[in-house]
C-alpha cells in the first residue's frame, strides 16, 4: 500500500502543470532527488529528460495517467518561453478546432527561439519559431495548462503555408483546409494573408474551400 501523497501547495496551485527540476528549486532543497519520489509516488510522469507532468488531483498515484500531448506540447513551451510567447499551431490546432479527426503523434507549439524537435514517451513536438504577437490567437484550456493556440483562420494559412508539418502527408491538408474552411471568417483570412504576405497561401485555401 502507498504512502500517503503530499504535495506542496506551490506546486499544486502553479497554472502550468508542467514542471522542471529548477522550478522546484524554492519548494526543495534537493528537487531532482524529490522529483524521483513523485514519480515513485505517480504524482509526477516524465515526459521527456528535465520535464515532467504533474497529474491532475484525481488521478494522483495512479500510474495509468498520461497527458494529452498537445497539452504536454504547449506546457513545456511555457516553462521555456512564458505563457505568452507561445502558441499551439498547424495541425495541432487543427485538432483542437475540429478539423483533423483522428489523433497525430505529433505537436506543432510556435516559440520565439529555434529549437530542435523533442522526443517525448508521448510523442513528438515540433516547435516552429515564430514572433507569436503576430499571430492571430485565441484561448485554449488544456489538462496542464491555459494558454493560446491559432485561430481557424490563422490554422488554415499555416497548414496551407507549410503542409506537411506536423508530419502529415500532402493529400492529408486538403481535407483538413477544407474544415477549417467552413468555419473561417474570410475578411479575416484575407487580411492575416496581406499582413502576413501569404497570397500563395490563402490561394490554397480559397481553392480547397471552392473544392469542399
């Protein structure tokens, strides 16, 4: 039987679920030692080296949780870069607005820095560097963190931009723009592509919409 699970309370109330050793460093005096007894515990889950996920209340010590990985995606881009200099995007955000019905094994999180792709026990994230105060954003909830993803209009453009990341197949866009295309404001699409200087982009999107 186990013990019983204690968890500071300043790791418990943080809004980003996602945690690194350094982050603990005002709660204990030896975090990397403390963070291997949560993960004993199940109150942690590694998600990849230097980053784990601490469980929701309601699953605390059980071993079968795991997180989302758009959700382990934008909250390790969080604890790097900040709630506000990140975003998920592409497919990612395709997902997440109904567009993409089936589960990637892949995130796409812009951030403001270029970085190479990280391999989780989840899956791949792919960070794309991006000055996300361009970008047109809206709210997304997520099992670990709040924060920001892109909007239809701003997902159509980038699928449309750059197709295959993500890891998807170029035949596998155009259904996808095609949803996206049928929740889209087109005067916003129009004007993300002219201060954006994507014509080529919006292109794409008006022909897979006139195809759908």
């Amino acid at each position: 039987m186990k013990g019983h699970v204690t968890i500071p309370t300043a790791l418990a109330k943080r809004a980003n679920k996602v945690v690194r050793p350094r982050d603990a460093a005002d709660v204990y005096a030896h975090p990397r030692s403390e963070f291997e007894r949560l993960l004993e515990q199940a109150v942690l889950r590694r998600i990849s080296t230097g980053y784990y996920a601490l469980a929701p209340m309601e699953r605390l010590g059980d071993p079968r949780w795991r997180p989302d990985l758009a959700a382990a995606a934008l909250g390790i881009a969080q604890a790097d870069y900040g709630r506000d200099a990140v975003a998920l995007m592409s497919v990612t955000a395709a997902r997440r607005h109904g567009a993409l019905p089936r589960a990637i094994g892949t995130a796409v999180v812009a951030v403001p820095k270029q970085r190479p792709q990280l391999h989780t026990d989840l899956g791949e994230i792919v960070f794309v560097k991006r000055d996300v105060g361009r970008l047109d954003l809206e709210r997304v909830e997520t099992e670990l963190t709040t924060g920001w993803m892109t909007t239809p209009e701003q997902t159509a453009l980038d699928i449309a931009a750059r197709p295959r990341l993500g890891g998807i197949e170029e035949a596998d866009a155009g259904p996808i723009l095609r949803a996206l295309a049928r929740r889209i404001d087109w005067a916003v699409t129009e004007e993300l592509a002219r201060e954006q200087h994507r014509p080529g982009a919006l292109a794409r999107v008006r022909k897979e919409a006139a195809g759908a």
